[in-house]
C-alpha cells in the first residue's frame, strides 16, 4: 500500500514538472480541514485560456520525452492529448479553408476523441463512461453543425458577457450610492460610452521667468531645507526649559500634559 502511494505521487510530482516544463504556472495540493489536518482531497490552480492552449501544444510532446505517465496507459494518455489538441484547434479556427474543414469531418474528430477517451476505462480512473459529461455530447453532436454555420464558435464565447459582469460589479461598489444599482450602472455606463473618444487637453501654461525655471530652481532645490517655522520667527525652542515651553504653550492656547522636553518641543514646533 506505502509503495503504491509513493508511486502515485512520483508520477503526480513528474505530471506537475512537466506542466510547468511547458511555461504554466501550476500546483497541486491537499485540503485541510478547520482542525488543520489533511483530507486526503486534492486541489489543482486553475488555468486560464492562453494557458490551455499551451498546454494542448506542447505538453505531449514533453510527456514523450519525461515518461511520467504510467507505462501501461502512457501512449492512450498522450493520444488523448494529442486527439483533443486537434479537435480544439480545428473548431477554433477561422475556417478559411473550408474545403478540407466539413462538418462530418469536425464529427469523427470529436467522436474519434471520446471513443479514445473510453478505452482507458477500468484502466484509469476518471475515464468511465460517466465522465462523458454533456459538454462532451455537445462537443460530437451540436459543435460540428454551429462550428459550420457561423465559421467557428468564438461567437458564442461568454468572455463579453464576464468582463461587462465585472465592470457593473465595480460600478456598484465604487461608483454608485448602492440605492439605485441599476440607475447608476446605466448612466455610468452611458456615460463612459458618450465619453470614449474624448480626451483631457491639458491646460496652458506659460513660463513668464525663464531664469528661474532654467537657473534658480535648480540653486533653490540645492539648498538645505528649513528645519522649523519656529526657528524662522526667532523662537529658539531647542534653547527653551520645560516650563518655558509649557508657558508658551499657554500663551497660545494649546493646553498639553506632556513632561517629556522633546514632546513639547515637537509640539510647540508643530502649532507655530
């Protein structure tokens, strides 16, 4: 039982490598409990679509070279990867060539893929029949005939709808008095739409000593920097007792109960 788990984790430990291997960040680890204690479930970083994509194109290729996949089942894994990686790019596509790209040709791809995808059951885990979850159907049966008709499926992603979904999320917490939500995120929006074109003209400004700008701001920025405004006046507060400071204090209506000379000192400098 100890070697079986050490080898599952060799094998998790290399999957991982290998990922990073192809230029994405990623992780696994296991969750805790609130006591702290391990669940024996795993969690895994999330990856964004870029991301995917490297993955699809580069990740067998480094499976080949690694072999971290178990041996028996290392050739189908890989496939699978490979088969995937060419349905994903074909229906992505822009379809510029749209002879050697046809619906029953996008059809066996993904049907081919899922049937790959089967043979490994009760082999691995996760390659049961039950995992052929409804986008897979989607993917065989509904993909090819839209990927056709409208050139691809990137109208279909939702990537407008989550970035306009943050934008009001942003709107209602820091630009609106959150009790008129939906006001708020229209005018703002409006607004923002009215106002996209237009740009700040910056106001002018004409430099009427050219000597200072070109000579003595750089004579004034030279010249160490006035300690207090109480010095200025002729107040020599570093030369004052505690009851001196205290008295001055008094004189100008700042009442303090501090006894400590450097704290009067700080302060009285701070109110002249």
């Amino acid at each position: 039982m100890a070697k079986s788990l050490a080898n599952e984790k060799s094998h998790l430990n290399g999957l991982v490598n290998a990922i990073r291997e192809a230029g994405v960040s990623f992780k696994v680890w296991e969750t805790r409990d609130k006591n702290g204690k391990g669940t024996g479930s795993l969690e895994f970083s999330s990856l964004m679509g870029e991301e995917k994509k490297n993955l699809l194109r580069k990740l067998p290729q480094i499976l080949k070279e690694k072999h971290v996949l178990h041996q028996n089942t290392e050739i189908n894994v890989i496939e699978i990867w490979e088969k995937f990686a060419q349905v994903y790019f074909a229906i992505t596509s822009s379809f510029q060539n749209e002879a050697e790209v046809t619906e029953k040709h996008l059809f066996n791809m993904a049907k081919d893929w899922i049937e790959l995808f089967l043979t490994l059951a009760g082999k691995r885990k996760g390659y049961e029949i039950a995992r052929v979850t409804p986008y897979m159907h989607i993917l065989v049966h509904h993909v090819p005939n839209l990927s056709m008709l409208h050139l691809g499926i990137k109208q279909f992603s939702a990537q407008g709808m989550e970035k306009l979904n943050d934008v009001v999320k942003c709107i209602h917490k820091q630009h609106s008095n959150r009790i008129e939500a939906c006001a708020s995120v229209i005018q703002t929006t409006w607004r923002q739409n009215h106002l996209i074109d237009q740009k700040r003209v910056p106001r002018e400004y004409s430099k009427r000593k050219l000597e200072y700008w070109q000579k003595d701001i750089f004579e004034n920025r030279k010249r160490p920097a006035r300690e207090t405004e109480a010095d200025d006046i002729g107040i020599a507060v570093d030369d004052m007792s505690v009851g001196d400071l205290k008295a001055k204090l008094k004189e100008i209506g700042v009442a303090t109960k501090f006894g400590s000379l450097e704290k009067l000192r700080d302060l009285l400098r701070s109110k002249l």
